[in-house]
C-alpha cells in the first residue's frame, strides 16, 4: 500500500491536529504533501527533538 492510502494522525506535541491520509490531512491543514510525506520518514524522526510543540505524523492501523 502506498503512503498516499495509509492514514496517519498529524500531532502536535500530544494534541491530535488531524488524522486520515495524507491528502486529507493535507486538505485540513493547509501542509504541503510533500512536508507530510518526508514527516513519515525515519530520517525526518532523527533530525526532531523531542518538544511540546513538534509536528510527528504517526502511522494508524
């Protein structure tokens, strides 16, 4: 399956911002597909530090 049909929750620190695919969240945000994308990537984990006020993009099942 693609990134594009997983969904994911968007948070910000430990507040949920939105969740579903990326194309929604993109739509209820107003973020670029592309920074939602490279948010879901490892490298993109490594380079945060942990913060209250950090955007994570979180894989749901």
């Amino acid at each position: 399956m693609s990134k594009m049909r997983k969904v994911y929750a968007l948070y910000k620190g430990e507040n949920l911002i939105a969740d579903g695919t990326i194309q929604e969240i993109h739509e209820r945000t107003g973020k670029k597909v592309d920074t939602l994308l490279f948010m879901t990537c490892p490298v993109y984990k490594k380079r945060i530090k942990s913060g209250k006020n950090r955007l994570t993009m979180t894989e749901l099942e």
